[in-house]
C-alpha cells in the first residue's frame, strides 16, 4: 500500500474522510451537507464523491458492451471524478485535489476537499478493479493512504436508521461487498449517517 512520505504520524483523529453518496444526487440534503462540511474548518476534512448518475450511465454501457473489467472500473472512477466536480460547483467553500499534496495543502489553508480520485486510483491503488470494489471501498482506501482514523459514509437507504452493522448491509446491498473486509484490513473506524442527518455531523465530529 502506498503512502506518501509526508503522511508519517500515525492514524489522525484530528482528520476525517467524508464519502459523500451518489444517491444524494437527487436529494435536498445534498447542498446542506457539503454547506455542512465546509464550516466546519477546525477539523481536517476529505470528501469522497459517488458515482451518482454517471456511474449508472457506465453500468449501462457495460451491459451493452460488456467491457473488460479494468475499462469499466475506470470509467466508473471518472464517474467519482464527474460527481466531485458537481459537489464542488454547488459549495464554493470547498477545495478540489487530485494528490495527497493538494489534499494537505487545502487542508493547510483551513478548507475542506473533494478528492478527484481517477488519477490517485489509476496510479496507486492495487485494490481489485471490479464492480465490488466501488466508491465506498476507495473511501477506505483514502482514508488509508491519508492516515485517517475515522471515515464517514453518509447513505439515503432507509436501512441505515434501522442497523449500521456493515455484514447485514452489504447483504442488502446498501453497501459494497469489500467494504467491510477493508475497514478490518485498514483499521479504520466507519461511521454511517442517514442523509437526513445533517445536524448530526458536528456532534459526531466531536465525539469521536
């Protein structure tokens, strides 16, 4: 697993990993969380995008044309990357970076980021590139690379107000199937919030 020369003290508390779902897409608590998250400037923050709508346009063309498996998985990366432009376009408080450096030295300037996976993910990541590997595991991934203890996975299932226990979630699909093998590998510690729980999130922020 790579690391960058500068990321050596250990896991952060200070930091999180934000992942931000791409079934907010359509959701009035979209705009409200990314407004959310860039208040809150006394911690170090990194959003991880969805795929959203664009990655359901890369199922299809998958299905129709029944890529290769690494052709689709990069694909469904820019469609991180496409969903993270989105985000940015509609909170002008928050940063954008493609590297653990930029990442840093938003968080230097007391900002919050969008992570722009697809050339991290490209280059460094060694994870499977498959359909179970998708937005939710690379936010471990992230979260990994970056020292971070604590990751954040806001969700619009309705199954999330009801269990956070991640085995009976990625049964019912509400999260992916590598995610839980993951968080045990990396040893991060996962939270789960509803998206309607916005007001959730300094709280939460400050507990853990």
């Amino acid at each position: 697993m790579h690391k960058d020369a500068s990321l050596n003290s250990g896991p952060s508390s200070e930091a999180w990993a934000i992942k931000i779902g791409g079934s907010l897409y359509n959701s009035q608590y979209l705009v409200q969380w990314l407004d959310a998250i860039s208040e809150c400037s006394s911690k170090k923050i990194a959003i991880i995008p969805g795929g959203g709508p664009f990655a359901d346009q890369v199922r299809l063309a998958d299905e129709k044309f029944n890529m290769d498996q690494a052709s689709s998985h990069g694909m469904a990366v820019m469609a991180m990357q496409q969903y993270g432009s989105l985000l940015a376009s509609q909170c002008a408080g928050l940063a954008t970076a493609r590297t653990t450096e930029q990442i840093l030295q938003a968080w230097s300037e007391s900002k919050a980021v969008i992570w722009e996976p697809y050339e991290m993910v490209r280059d460094q990541c060694t994870l499977d590139k498959t359909w179970d590997i998708t937005s939710d595991s690379l936010a471990v991934w992230l979260t990994s690379i970056l020292e971070i203890k604590n990751l954040l996975l806001i969700k619009s299932s309705k199954q999330v107000l009801e269990t956070t226990n991640l085995e009976i979630l990625a049964k019912n699909g509400c999260i992916d199937p590598a995610l839980q093998e993951l968080v045990n590998n990396y040893q991060i510690d996962i939270h789960i919030l509803h998206k309607s729980k916005v007001k959730n999130l300094n709280e939460m922020l400050i507990s853990a």
